[in-house]
C-alpha cells in the first residue's frame, strides 16, 4: 500500500499520508491530511484582523504534521492531550478521510474547547480515524485565541476567532469535496467552550449556510455583552501602558499580552461566582455585527430552527474543582455560607437540595462541584431546548463514573465520542478499563446524527422529553434534567 496519498485544494495540492483506523470493522484505513492553512499567518498587519485567505501555492504542499497551533505552552486548564506546535501560521484545519476520490460522505467538524484562551487542535484525541472508519470525513479546525481572538480594541475588528471559525467553515464549503466529503452534509460539534462556539455557530444568520447539524458537549457560551468586552479591552490595554487601539497593542510582544491576560482571568474561590454570574471575559461577543443578540434569544426567535441538534453535558463537569486539599478546606465551611458562595439563592435551595440529595449525601465536596457544574453547563442543557421550542432537538447526559475520579467529570465524554479508548493519557481521566460497550453506543448514536439527522432515541418537544443517559447500562428517562428545574 502506498504510504502517501494526494488530494487537490482551492489554493493547491496537498500530501497526506495513511493510517489504519481500528475495530475491525468498517473502512480499513484512514488518510489523514495535517496542517493545512485556511488563512494568512495571523502577524505583522494581520495580527488583529479579520483573517485572510490562504493564497496559491505551487507544487504539492505536505500536509504530514500537525501545523502551528494558537495556544502557547501548557496552560494547564485541559485532562485532553492538547499540544502546542511553535509556529506563527496558526490557521490550519486537519482532515481525515476513508478515500478522497470517493464522493458525497457526511462531513464532522470539530472545533476544540479550552475556556477560550486554550486548546489545540493537534490532540491526538480529535484524530477522526475511527469516524473515517464508519464513513465518516472529520476536519478539525484552529482560531485564534484569548485576546488575539476575542479581546476588544477600538478599531480593529469585533470577534476574530469567530471570523477564523468562519472562514473555516467556508474552507469546507470549498474544498471538502476533494476529500471524499459533501459540503451540503456538514455536521459541526465541539465541547466547552468548542461546544459553546458550535451554538453560537447555530444562532448566528451569517453562519446558516454553512453546517447542516450541531451536536454540542458540554457547551460553555460565550455572549460577552458589549460593556463587559470593552471594559476588559480598555483596562487590559492600560495595564500594557498603550492604547486600546491596532497601533497601541500591535508594541505588545505576544508573550506579554499573555502573561497579562493570564493575570487578568486568574480565577480563585473569590471570583468564581463573578464569573458564573458575568461569564467568561474573552469569547464571542454581542457585537451588533456578526452577534446581535444573545444567543438564546436569537435561537427563541427562530435563528437555526431548521438544523438539527444534539446537547448535553456530564453530570460532575467541574467537581474536580473541589477534590483534594479544596475538599478538606470545605469541611469547615457552612453548607449555607458555601451555596451563597456559589450563587445559590435561598429561594431555591429546598428544592435543589431535595432534587439532587444523592449527590449531597456524599458531602459539600460533591454538592459543591455539582452546583457549580449545574450553573455553568448542566441547567443550559433543557433551557436551549425549551427556546428551540419544536426545532429538532435530542438530549443527553453523561452519567458513567470514571473510574479515576469516582464520577463523570468535564471532558470524560470527548474519548467516547471519538472512539479512542486506546489514546495517550487515558487513565488520568477515565481511570483503567473505560467501557468499549459505552463508547460503541455513544461514538455509534453521533454516527447515526452526522450521517441521518437522527440519534436514534426520542427527540425532546420543548420542555419536556426523553433523555439519552449514557452510563452502565445507557438508558432512555423522561425529565433527567429535573434535578435542574429549580435553576432555570
């Protein structure tokens, strides 16, 4: 078999190289096509700038190695393997297909989390190998991040991560058919904050055109108001002692921009409530331009009605939060003193308590991380629904316990989805031996969605319906997201 395979893009050849995929089933080999640019290096006059798109090249372009990525170091924020690659052209997109010269596949792309200001998509996680297995095409994407990405300056344009996931998505438009997939078939998907850009995708009208489905894992939403964007470009710029204009953060080395927004988003027990209250400072933003509203209100009003949808979050997103030296600190902190820290009105919490008692049973630890993982991802769940009212909408949650932390933590989910149990760095998250049965039903349902519309379970009408909870055994509830209601 020969090691190299070519395909041909707008701006010019590329050489990817191929790979088997795994399971025993399904297409046997994989060709993965790495690092190619969508856009101009983001430098110089570009740096804070709409992006540009990549110009011709001549000759065949070697797409063999994950490109430059964004995120710089190890921000530490993230249990997925996500490497940073060195480099200043950091707008790439990876593509993974069973046969380029075949034609029509449904098309996933992936767009990776990390709050924002992280992650990489040269995760060996986000391999699409096992999708390519089941006939699925699998891009995943790069964009700018943190204050590059989302900062407000005066005069430079609004949201240029969100600009970068664009022009992504038109580079699919374009030139997916070159490698076996069907623009018209395009399903988008992410977690975290990629979860929270896939629903901003959903409710924006410039972005309609290009994605078919959504399928959104543990969404964290960006909706920066206005007030709050300007307010963290200005005082970031007047920590730099410069302007908050092109000319003023352009004499900003990237280094110090990041050692500068790392101290400005610094979170602690102090400011944790701030922030499930504001939101985070830097991601998509209520621009009045590609973002005119928040993006609840645009999908009530009926912005991507017509576009199918998959949501849902893990049981215990950050109760890793309070493990460790944090869960011995909370034995001595008041249950009433520790849910007014986390922004639990009282007016509620009779009825919360009472909705989640298993969880409380197992001490303020636990009701801790289950409180702020309800308010940051869990309660978003049944409320997009309701808003999306008879649009088509399927729900899950995420309920297997790792079995490293003893429950099912933010991130837990993403090897399920791709299929990869036997990745790097696996037991640190999912402990020994995760469930294949598991990942075989959840990897399958997203299979079934990316290639039908379908899941394969009930949809959700509304506010009320069947749930999907993936656990030992997966099974379908009605109002599994109960233990919410008294949040919304």
């Amino acid at each position: 078999m020969t090691e190299y395979v070519e395909a041909q893009t707008a701006a010019g050849r590329v050489r990817g190289r191929w790979r088997p995929t795994t399971g025993g089933r399904g297409a046997p080999r994989s060709a993965a096509f790495l690092g190619i640019p969508f856009a101009e290096a983001p430098i110089g006059d570009l740096r804070f700038q709409a992006p540009v798109p990549k110009a011709p090249w001549e000759g065949v372009r070697d797409a063999l190695e994950f490109a430059a990525t964004a995120q710089r170091g190890d921000p530490g924020v993230t249990l997925i393997p996500e490497p940073s690659v060195e480099g200043e052209s950091t707008l790439n997109v990876n593509v993974f297909t069973p046969d380029p010269t075949a034609s029509g596949m449904p098309v996933l792309v992936w767009i990776h989390g990390g709050g924002y200001f992280a992650g990489s998509p040269a995760s060996p996680w986000y391999d699409g190998r096992n999708f390519n297995r089941d006939g699925v095409v699998t891009v995943s994407i790069s964009y700018r991040l943190g204050f590059d990405g989302f900062g407000w300056i005066a005069d430079a344009p609004s949201n240029r991560g969100v600009r970068d996931w664009l022009l992504a998505l038109e580079w699919v438009q374009q030139n997916i058919a070159a490698f076996g997939g069907d623009p018209g078939h395009v399903t988008i998907a992410g977690q975290s904050a990629g979860g929270g850009a896939v629903l901003t995708l959903l409710g924006m009208e410039a972005a309609q055109h290009l994605f078919h489905g959504v399928y959104a894992i543990s969404g964290a939403l960006g909706d920066v108001s206005t007030s709050r964007a300007e307010a963290f470009g200005r005082a970031l710029a007047a920590t730099a002692g410069v302007e908050p204009t092109v000319a003023g953060l352009s004499t900003v080395s990237e280094d110090r921009l990041l050692a500068l927004q790392k101290k400005a988003t610094q979170l602690g027990p102090s400011s944790m409530t701030a922030m499930i209250d504001e939101g985070l400072p830097l991601g998509p933003a209520i621009d009045g331009d590609l973002l005119t509203r928040p993006t609840p209100e645009s999908l009530r009003a009926g912005v991507g009605a017509d576009k199918p949808l998959v949501i849902g979050a893990a049981d215990d997103e950050f109760t890793m939060a309070f493990t460790g030296s944090a869960a011995k600190a909370l034995r001595w902190v008041p249950q009433g003193v520790l849910l007014t820290r986390l922004g639990l009105p009282k007016s509620i919490r009779a009825e919360y308590l009472a909705a989640n008692a298993d969880v409380a049973r197992l001490g303020k630890a636990r009701l801790a991380g289950r409180v702020l993982t309800d308010r940051m991802f869990r309660s978003a769940v049944p409320r997009i629904a309701a808003v999306r009212g008879d649009a088509p909408t399927w729900l899950y949650r995420f309920s297997w316990p790792s079995g490293h932390f003893g429950f099912a933590e933010h991130c837990l989910d993403v090897p399920f989805f791709f299929d990869c149990l036997d990745g790097p760095s696996m037991e640190a998250l999912a402990g020994p031996n995760p469930p294949q049965e598991l990942a075989d039903e959840l990897h399958g349902a997203a299979v079934a969605f990316i290639s039908t519309g379908d899941p394969g379970w009930t949809r959700h009408e509304g506010d009320a319906g069947i749930v999907r909870v993936y656990d030992r055994p997966t099974r379908d509830v009605a109002d599994a997201y109960g233990s919410v209601r008294a949040l919304r």
